[in-house]
C-alpha cells in the first residue's frame, strides 16, 4: 500500500508559494488560513519569513508591473495591486509611475491586435471596448485609436 506524503508546515508551504512568484502577506494569509495550527501560528511564520525578507511588498509591485505592464493599462494594474493587499502608497506611486508610459504601451497593445486604424464606427467602438477592457485610460484610447498617437514619440 503505498503511503501518503508527509504534509508540508506552514513555513514549507509559504515557502513553496513564494518559490512560485512574489506574493503579499495578505496573499499567503489568504492562502495558508486553512492551515493555521495552532491559531496564531500563521502570523508567527509569516512574521519570521518578513523579518527574513522572504516576503516583501516592493519585490512584489515590480514582479506584477514587470509581467503585466507589457498588456494592460494602469486601471487593471492599479485593481489587481490592491487585490494583493499592498499599501495604498505603494499602489498609487506604481500607478502613477504608469501613467507615464500609459499611451505608448496602449498603442503597443493596439498595434498587436489591430494594427490599422479603423475604417468603420464598428470597428473603432471595437477597438476602444478593447482597449478599455486592457484597463487603458480615455485619453490614452482616443489617442491610439484616433491615429494621434505617433510611436515614435515615445
């Protein structure tokens, strides 16, 4: 008969999580509560692995802009940030740092998947719901889709 795994503890499991990406304290409370035992003993370790920098809110705002900025406007990022449980200082100074950037990666995502400015009002409302759907702001939209917006300006 075969026998069952040995099961993880709670430092093995936040471990484990966090060898997979960047996750908040929030995150790994979220995700490690069924396996507090005894109660409190969850706080304790994730305590020690922040005191230990395992867990760390500035690593993990980089990891979420370095893999989705490419394809989503600052709305989306700034909703998935706050669903991490970060600090809202940390989430508004990453969003404000997208801004910055916000038409020329609108006009990038655009580029990709239309690539020609439309012909129709259809096909325009198509690629403003698009653009809208990415979490990419008004003005930056009615740039790209108007044909405003020239890639070489930045």
């Amino acid at each position: 008969m075969a026998s069952l795994p040995p099961t993880l503890s709670l430092t093995g499991r936040a471990l484990r999580l966090l060898s997979a990406r960047e996750h908040s304290r929030a995150e790994l409370e979220r995700k490690l509560a069924p396996f507090d035992e005894p109660p409190g003993a969850l706080a304790r370790v994730l305590d020690t692995l922040a005191a230990k920098d395992f867990i760390n809110e500035g690593r993990v705002v980089a990891s979420v802009l370095n893999r989705r900025s490419a394809k989503l406007g600052a709305a989306r990022i700034k909703h998935e940030l706050q669903g991490k449980g970060l600090a809202p200082e940390a989430v508004a100074q990453a969003v404000n740092d997208l801004k910055a950037s916000e038409t020329a990666r609108a006009f990038e995502v655009w580029r990709k998947k239309f690539g020609t400015a439309a012909a129709t009002p259809a096909e325009r409302a198509k690629q403003v719901r698009f653009l809208a759907s990415r979490g990419f702001g008004g003005e930056a939209i009615a740039r790209v889709v108007s044909g405003a917006f020239d890639a070489d300006e930045g």
